[in-house]
C-alpha cells in the first residue's frame, strides 16, 4: 500500500511515461512542474500556449524547452480547447489546468461534441491529502465540481474515492461517509443518503470496500473518538476515504489542512472524463501541482 506521495513517484519510474498535455501552460508554476515530471521520469510534456510566454518563462527559470513538445496557440480558450482535442486525439493520456481560469477549463472538458465527458457520466473532483497527524493518505470527494451533490452524484464520487484508493494499493478502502453526527436522524438528507450508500455497498452495489455512514469527522478519524463514543464500525477511526455531504464541508475541510497543518501535501484531479484531468489552483505550488501529474499518472489507463 501506498502512503506517501513519494512511493506514488517510486511506483511510477517502474511504469511506462504518461504524455501530459498541459492547457494554456504559460505560468512559471505550471511549466516548472511539468518540467519535475519529466525529470523524474513519469511523464512527457506537451505545452499548448502563447510559445513566446513559453520560452520567456523558460529562459527565466533557466529551463531547457527542449524537454517539451510546445504546441503554440495565442489565445487562452483556444489553447484549451486544442489541449482537449489532443487528448482526444490520442495525442496525450493526461489533461492539465495551466494558467486558465476553472471556468474554462472545465467548460472545454464538458463540451457536449468535443469535450471528454463520457456519454451519462459524472464528473467528480478528487483529492489526495498527506497530513502529517494522520497515518496514512486520505482520498477525498468533491471539494470543487459538484456543488450539493444529489443521491446518484454522491454515489458516483464513492466510486471514484474507492477507485482512486485501490490505484495506491489499498485492496478493500474505508471509505467514510461524513456528516455533522454519526447518528441516523432520519431530519438529516445526508445521513440518510449516508444511510442507503452504506446498505448499497453491503449489497455489493458499489466496487469492493467497507462503506459506512452517517459518521462525523471525529470519529471517521479518531480511534479515541471511537472509543470515547463506542461506535463499531469497520470504517471508523481509520479511514482511508472521506466522501462529503456537500461542497462546502469537503472546501473547509481541505483548506484547513492547507492553511493551519504545516507539512500537508495534496493533489487534485478530476475524475469520470475519458482521462484524468489535473485540476488545481492557480496559485497551488509546483508541489502540489507535481503531486497532481503524478496522482493522474497513477489513476490514467
């Protein structure tokens, strides 16, 4: 099993190269993590943008642009969209977020004609977080698409946080279905959506792990929380999944750990397109944005 971000890399170098191709890749962040993907020998870059601004960045940093392929578009929007058709194309096996805006980015992923949504499919944001206070890595479902997820949307985000988890080796995952309290308060929407996912997956509706909720974020967590509470539960206090009741508490969730645990490490991607897409901030740090090349390349087919 995997626990650090560093085994992801290590699992990597003995695989074959993913191609990246990185959408309106202009910004220092963005072209120097491409470069550290390259580096360590996980992935081939692709560049799509203003080819001036490209090499610029390049001489800057003291960067050899010879490592990338530069694809050169002026314009941002155009830019992602070519970065679009090349994966569809064939000509890339995961999709970046350079310097654009969310916006359009996943405007351009979700294009009906020439986009990468799969016929009926569910988009997802994906999370990998490294906190020091915990033992292990947490996947994390949806911090960024899915505003108030619906039954059938919670359902899709179980699924791809279980995926995500095998990819870095854990056989059957704990995912935890997070609300405000591990009681059944039939009041609460998602303790009882919680509540039918946990049945669902004892029914061997969802791919094999042990799915429980409703659970608070204590004792998801917490061994002593558990035992304080005595809760039995095959999730509790070891979770490697949290699967949120909605936007809001899955963002404060991770920008807690980001603004107040010293040595967090994260990734992001978005799940459910016909390949993995990074998404992060554009102000993430290269590291967060290398994790994220890296966490695509493990999930990539």
């Amino acid at each position: 099993m995997i626990t650090t971000f560093e085994q992801i890399f290590d699992e990597l170098r003995s695989r074959p190269k993913k191609r990246l191709v990185a959408a309106w890749a202009v910004d220092d962040h963005t072209i120097n993590a491409a470069r550290l993907a390259v580096e360590a020998g996980i992935a081939e870059a692709t560049l799509v943008g203003d080819e001036k601004m490209i090499r610029q960045v390049c001489a800057n940093e003291k960067i050899d642009a010879s490592m990338f392929k530069i694809v050169p578009i002026e314009d941002e929007l155009k830019a992602v969209t070519l970065a679009v058709d090349l994966i569809n194309a064939g000509e890339g096996d995961i999709l970046m977020k350079g310097l654009c805006s969310t916006d359009k980015y996943m405007r351009a992923i979700l294009n009906k004609e020439k986009g990468l949504l799969p016929p009926k499919a569910v988009l997802s944001h994906v999370t990998v977080l490294s906190n020091p206070q915990y033992h292990k890595l947490l996947v994390l479902g949806d911090i960024a698409v899915i505003p108030a997820p619906d039954l059938k949307q919670k359902i899709a985000i179980t699924n791809y946080v279980i995926n995500t988890a095998k990819a870095i080796g854990i056989e059957k995952p704990k995912v935890a279905l997070v609300t405000a309290t591990e009681q059944m308060l039939p009041g609460m929407p998602a303790c009882v959506d919680a509540a039918i996912i946990s049945k669902m997956s004892e029914r061997g509706q969802l791919p094999k792990a042990f799915v429980d909720g409703p659970l608070a974020i204590d004792v998801a967590l917490s061994a002593e929380a558990v035992a304080v509470k005595k809760l039995v539960s095959p999730v509790a206090g070891d979770a490697d999944c949290l699967v949120f009741p909605n936007l809001e508490a899955a963002n404060v969730f991770y920008k807690t750990n980001t603004m107040f645990c010293v040595g967090a490490k994260l990734a992001a991607i978005v799940a459910g397109a016909k390949a993995p897409c990074v998404l992060s901030s554009r102000a993430d740090s290269i590291d967060t944005k290398l994790n994220s090349i890296a966490l695509a390349a493990l999930t990539a087919k």
